[in-house]
C-alpha cells in the first residue's frame, strides 16, 4: 500500500519542502519514520468487524456473524487464516468459543446459545493470533445481553436493573480531568477535557466549576454528552485548582492534575479542509534548538514538520486530504526528540463512504409475501463497486433498537478497534455529520486511551519481535513418552483420520519426543487415530496430544447497558409470545416424565412426515444421538441401516471432500437422497445440522413412503425433526464419558478440534408445497445472509419471505469494497 508523508520545515509561516535543508532533524525526523516503518512491517496490525443478526438474544437462540478482517488500511487481510470468537459471561468466564475460518479476510458462522446458559450480561470478542500482539484492549469486544424467554412470570416480569443514577446515589461517581496534549503548563493557555463515570462503568451528566486555592471561581463546565465535556483555563505559578462537581443535587471536589513549571501546550482544532495545530512554548525553551511534530495513523507517518524554536506560539496548517478516515495521533518532540505533547483527534471523509442502496419490489407487503430485494453499491464517485456485503432483516416490533447503541462497521473499524477501553453509544458519532458530533468525538478522544507502541522503543529500535504470527490453519501436535516417562526421541508417529478411506500421515519425534502435523482443512469433530512406535517396534509408548486451547485468560467486565435492559424485555415478551402461540395450536407438548411417555413417539410426534410420524424404514430419536456432539452427517455414519455417506467434492477443499459436507445416498442410488428438516427441503441439511438439536431422525430408503414425496423422494428421504423447546430432553439423555489424553499401549483415538461448522441460516419458502405452513411463524431474525458478493456492476439479489408479524422490518447492510471503503445502510419496508 502507497504510503504518504509529508514532511515540512516551518519557518515564520513559509512552508519549505524538507529535501531543501539539510538541517539535523531533518534526519532524525526520516531516521523515526523508517523505524516506525520497520515496526509496522515487523508487527502488521489487523482488526476484526463482526457483523449480527441483531443486538440481543435469549436462551435458545443462534447468534449469526459475519466477520471481516482488515488491515490497517480497513483492506480485507490476507494474513490470517483463523478467527476465534469467545462468548464471556459478566465474570470474565470464557464459555463457549469457536475457531472459524477466514478466506480472503471474510468468514460467517453461528454459536447456538445452549438451554443451559444462564441469562446475564455477556460480551464477545473475536481476535486473530496477530491481534494478541496488541493485547486484549484491541480485540472486538461487543456486549450483548442474553435473557431467558421461558424464564417464570414472576422473573420474566421483574423490572431491569436500575443503575446508580436512577437510584439516586452519586457518591461513587468518578470524575477525571485530562489536559490536551498531557500537561498543564504555567501561564500557558490550556483545553482541560472531563469525563464521569459511575460504579457500573455508564456514563454520568455533570457540571461544576474550577477554583483556585484562593477559591476564586476561574472556568466553569457541563458535560455534553456521556459524560464528557470541556472547559479553557490558564494557571498560574505558585496555584493549584480544584474542580466543584455537581452532581444529582451533591457536590464532590477533585483535584486538578498540577502544572508544570515550564513545557509546552499541544492543541489542535479542525475546520471543514484542514487540521489547524498550535504549539506553544514556555519562554524559557527558546532557542533551544528544533522541535518536531508527528502524525501518524495505524503506525504509518502520514506527516512530519519541523520548526525552529524562536517564537513561544507556532501553528500549521495540514489539509484533512493527507489523512485517511479515522483516527491520527499527532505527537509533539522536543529538541533532544522525546514524545513531550500527545494528542488524538478524528478525521472525517463521509464522502468518501461506499453508497449502499436498497430497492425492494414493493414498499408495502403482506404476511409470508416474498420478498425481493436489489443492492445497487457506488463509490462517492457513482462508480460500481465489488465489494463483500452482509445482510440482516429483523422484525422490529420484536427487535426495536437504537442506532446510537449499534456497533456498526464504521464506528468499529475506524473508532474503536483503535482505542483502549469502553466506548459507551460507538455509533452516535457518525450517525449525523455536524459540529455538535464533532465536538463531542473530540472530547471523547481527549479522554480515551491509546497505546499500541512506545515511543521509546521505536526511537531506539528496541522493540521486540511480534510474539504472535499469523496462523494459516490448525494442525495436530504432541509428545511421546517412554512407559517412564522420559522423552521418546526418534518414535515413529503414524495420524490417521477415519474419515472417507482415511487420511495416513507419518513423522518421527524430535529429540524432545515432539511431533507436529501441519494445517488440516478438517472442522471440528473429525476423529483421528495416533499409533506410536519406538526405533525397534515396541508401542508400550504413551501418546499426549496438545490440547487446541486458544482460550485467553478473563476479560474485564463491560458496564450493563441499560437501554439494552429495557429493549429486551420487549424481545422476550415477544418470544414468550410465540411459545404461547404454538401452545396454544397444540404443536407443543408439555414436559412429561420418563416413565409416563414413548420416547419414539415423544420424538417424532411433530415430525410432519407425509407417511405419517414414526412409519418410516428406521427411526431414530435423540436418544440414539447421546454422546455425538458433531453435526448430524458425522453421528449417522454408521448407524442408517442401507445408506452410505459420500463426501460433497462440489463445495470446496476446505468445506467439501474430506472433512467438509457428506452426502447421503440410498443403497444402490447415485443421486443424494433428500433432506427435509422440519417440513423444508435442505440440500446440506445433514452438516449444517448439530445432533444436540435433533429429536429424530426418520429414513425412508426409496420406494414405499418415500413415493409420496413424488420426484424429491426417488432416491430416498430422510426427515429430521427438531427438539422442541419446552421439552426438557435432558431428563432422559445419559452422562457421556470422554476417552482420556493418554493411553500406554501406543495407540490412542482422539477428536480434532478444527473449524466450527458453517451453518445456513433457515428461511422458510412459502412456494414449496413441501413447507410446512401450520406453523405460525413468529421469527425475529427474519432473513440473514453473511455470503454478499455484489458483481461488475455494483449489484446483488436477495429473496426471502416474510413472517407472521406486523410492522416495520429492518433491513441492515454492512461492508466493504477492496479499497477499503466501508459501507452501511439501514432500510424499513412496511408489513400489513
């Protein structure tokens, strides 16, 4: 990527181009930006944009994503081929997480939230093993809070947890004060940004006023918004200052941090073209030889000037065109080049942003009406764009939500996944462009943390290699052990998957008795066999493979959005509502005890075979599914009496042939037999399928009652019958054991921990005869699809069908071009 800098000496005004001198810091000034250069090339930035369904979930629920994973130019990267995702509950414990892959800096999945989660405050983040060069504070983090729509009446109905504010109490209320560019220095003229924060880490609305220790009143303030605000002062020699906070109808005084004797003041403002930056100097640091001035963005120098110090107040003035969009870091150096002035501020290039529209076919629909939409994406040239898109559709009486709150691509990429700490409303800064906003972003960078370097390590090239590289795959490694347990140095290792006609590969040990497979393009679940022999074929070897934990330790807890609160409840209301309805249509049974019931005729009571439920060649219940937890084309190898399984080669290396999809196929057809999951036909309903969500399973092998599905049912049928959620299955399922990592008769049969299962959204098609339309459909999330790719002329299709609700649907777009440019939109069709 072009890299652009522009390096200035500044004199009485004039702009001089720097390769016309050949003062000092003109070389220290080149000689910081090639090791800021080396740096970023040694330690490649990149983050991660997921993109969700929607904002909240309950128990039960498949959370969808769609991930892209950029550069630091917001480019897709090419780098890492593997994204984990970590579902954290409020106490920092990780628990669930799942490895999923990236192609060209894009990926999708889903993790279904099990009956077991317990309702709370939860957040994801998602990171790449680069990433964690950086730290945690840089991964995606996004709160997300899960509820419980079975939860009892009395608990369903509690009112959501009131914050300090609303309570009433102020006494835990945080106020920090923080000067523009880091210091106040005496009898210079100085910004003084603030922000309050409660006990739950939310933001509070304060005022007050600063005295000095005379106590005469100096500067007065009021925060804008979440908090935050700002205020002018100057101090004065031999004074210290104390802000009054008011607060809820109570005051509490704070210290002002104390100023320097001497220094340097850093501020730095913005006009609609340029970036106007004013450096002003105690008197005494005349004539003390050059200071330099720095901005960069994302480790890149994007600009560099230099002045000489013979005047106490200096400014330049820097078109917005020489940055990107996002956030520049202008760092201000003395003569003997130490970082002595820091400050952050945002630059805006709306124009620039992808243009995303939507047409739908009709303004107005009916239920269950199909649906069809058309993405039209320009550049801000009108140009079309190809570019990688995702889309979500909502019902929003289900789903109501407020913009400000999202966590949008744009407020993620080019805000947040550059700063350290909570942002509290990310999106409420883009969702209008005006001075107010402005302000506001600003005094939220004046208060907001940023550190991925040390200046002193790039001055003196001492920072240490990235400990975290790319990974391009998951592979399998271990130690064997003598029956001693000393290192077996020299054994024979031989890996086989019993997958297809099996995979065979062989290694010897190191020295240390290590061994190591390279990437498996396999998911998770694929089982393997490792056998082990010495140099003289003995196996009374003992096999340890290493445990695939990308787990990191727990993560700080995120404050309880409490507007989120309140929106759930409406969600849950709602879910609480289609339970009731499907009761109520008696397509629901109740709980019932093991003793009283059938567990065949449990399981496929709402199966909606045209045979009939349960008049099928074999059936299976969730019962015979214990202990499998792959997807259902992995746990009924095997076990279908005449139907063998074929690996789907049409899909790809990484999803097709082995380890990727498998096919059924009737004994003696050729032609996959036909999936139905819950009355809709599903091509790969088999491997996008987990067995812990099965009741049953019923064949039809051909011929018979397989001849009432007519041509879907030549080759055969198998028809899948999902849990119900008010059946408490785990009544009657067994404790599985788990084979143990060691094993001294050197042969040992283990699980790989690969890539999570991509799953198809569900939507249901009201055109197929086949589609069960009894069901009322109360969906949500009425129509996700992560896989957008628009073509030459910039557009893409989309067909889905509505469901039984009324009202505003929600249609957002999010994505990219190959440049960079990101894109949103956010459109509202009309169901009657």
């Amino acid at each position: 990527m072009k890299k652009l800098i522009y390096i200035l000496f500044i004199f009485s005004g004039l702009y001089v181009k720097a390769q016309e001198t050949a003062k000092p810091a003109n070389s220290k000034i080149q000689g910081l930006t090639t090791s800021l250069d080396n740096f970023s090339e040694k330690t490649p930035v990149e983050k991660v944009h997921l993109h969700f369904d929607k904002p909240y979930y309950s128990v039960g629920d498949t959370i969808w994503m769609k991930a892209y994973v950029v550069n630091e130019s917001n480019e897709l990267s090419s780098l890492s081929k593997l994204l984990h995702i970590d579902l954290v509950n409020d106490n920092g414990v990780v628990k669930t997480s799942i490895a999923m892959p990236i192609t060209k800096g894009l990926g999708w999945g889903a993790v279904t939230l099990s009956d077991s989660l317990q309702e709370g405050n939860y957040h994801i983040r998602a990171y790449t093993n680069i990433m964690r060069n950086f730290g945690p504070e840089y991964f995606f983090d996004k709160a997300v809070k899960i509820g419980n729509a079975l939860a009892s009446s009395q608990k369903a109905n509690a009112p959501a947890t009131t914050n300090n504010m609303q309570a009433g109490r102020s006494t835990g209320v945080s106020v920090n004060f923080f000067p523009e560019g880091g210091e106040l220095v005496n009898n210079l003229t100085s910004k003084v940004a603030f922000k309050a924060i409660g006990p739950d880490g939310l933001s509070r609305e304060i005022s007050g006023y600063v005295v000095d220790q005379n106590n005469q009143q100096i500067a007065t303030f009021r925060s804008e918004h979440a908090g935050m605000g700002a205020f002018i002062m100057q101090p004065a020699p031999g004074n210290t200052y104390t802000a009054v906070v008011k607060f809820n109808g109570s005051e509490k005084r704070v210290e002002l941090p104390k100023a320097r004797t001497q220094g340097f003041v850093l501020t730095v403002s913005q006009n609609y073209d340029n970036v106007v930056v004013n450096i002003n100097a105690s008197p005494g640091l005349l004539q003390n030889g050059t200071i330099a001035l720095l901005g960069q963005q994302n480790n890149m120098v994007r600009y560099a000037a230099a002045k000489t110090l013979d005047h106490i107040a200096f400014n330049t003035v820097i078109p917005k065109s020489k940055f990107s969009e996002g956030i520049v870091q202008f760092t201000l150096f003395s003569p003997d080049f130490q970082p002595v002035a820091e400050r952050l501020v945002f630059i805006h290039h709306p124009g620039n942003h992808l243009k995303v529209d939507v047409v739908a076919d009709k303004r107005d629909y009916k239920k269950r009406d199909k649906v069809h939409l058309d993405l039209q994406v320009t550049d801000q040239d009108g140009k079309p764009v190809t570019g990688a898109f995702s889309l979500a559709v909502t019902d929003e009486t289900k789903v109501p939500y407020t913009e400000a709150d999202e966590k949008t691509i744009f407020s993620n990429l080019l805000l947040t996944a550059d700063l350290k700490g909570y942002v509290e409303q990310p999106n409420y800064y883009f969702t209008a462009n005006n001075a107010d906003k402005d302000g506001q972003l600003d005094n939220l960078l004046l208060t907001q943390g940023w550190r991925r370097f040390v200046w002193k390590d790039i001055l003196s090239n001492t920072y240490p290699p990235p400990a975290y590289q790319a990974e391009t795959g998951m592979g399998i490694s271990g130690r064997v052990l003598t029956a001693g347990g000393k290192p077996a140095a020299g054994a024979k290792v031989f890996l086989l998957f019993n997958i297809g006609n099996g995979i065979l590969r062989d290694t010897i040990t190191n020295s240390d008795g290590r061994f190591n497979f390279g990437n498996f393009p396999f998911r998770r679940g694929v089982s393997y066999n490792v056998s082990v022999r010495d140099a003289k074929g003995n196996k009374n070897l003992k096999v340890q493979i290493d445990k695939q934990n990308y787990l990191l330790p727990a993560v700080n807890q995120l404050p309880d959005e409490q507007q989120n609160n309140n929106y759930l409840a409406t969600y849950l209301e709602n879910s609480r509502a289609r339970f009731n309805q499907i009761k109520k249509e008696g397509l629901l049974n109740k709980p019932v005890e093991l003793k009283e019931v059938d567990i065949k005729e449990l399981a496929v009571k709402n199966s909606g075979s045209m045979a009939g439920p349960g008049n099928a060649d074999q059936v299976l219940t969730f019962l015979d599914l214990v202990g499998c937890q792959y997807d259902l084309s992995r746990c009924l190898q095997g076990r279908l009496t005449g139907v063998r399984f074929k690996p789907d080669t049409s899909r790809g290396a990484l999803w097709g042939g082995l380890g990727g999809y498998l096919l059924p196929y009737s004994r003696g057809f050729d032609t996959p037999m036909t999936i139905i999951i819950d009355g809709i036909e599903r091509e790969d309903g088999l491997s996008s399928t987990m067995s812990e969500d099965v009741a049953s399973v019923e064949v039809l092998r051909g011929g018979g009652a397989a001849a009432l599905y007519g041509l879907h049912g030549s080759n055969g049928v198998i028809i899948i019958t999902t849990k119900r959620a008010d059946i408490d299955y785990t009544a009657f399922e067994v404790e599985r054991q788990r084979p143990g990592y060691y094993k001294g008769d050197g042969l040992a049969k283990y699980t790989f921990g690969g890539y999570d299962l991509r799953r198809e959204f569900y939507s249901p098609d009201y055109s197929n005869r086949l589609t069960n339309t009894q069901l009322p459909d109360l969906r949500s999330t009425i129509y996700w699809k992560p896989n957008i790719i628009t073509n030459s002329q910039g557009k893409a299709g989309i067909d889905f069908f509505n469901a039984d609700g009324t009202g505003n649907y929600r249609v957002i777009v999010e994505g990219l071009g190959p440049d960079g440019k990101l894109g949103r939109q956010v459109y509202n069709y009309t169901v009657k």
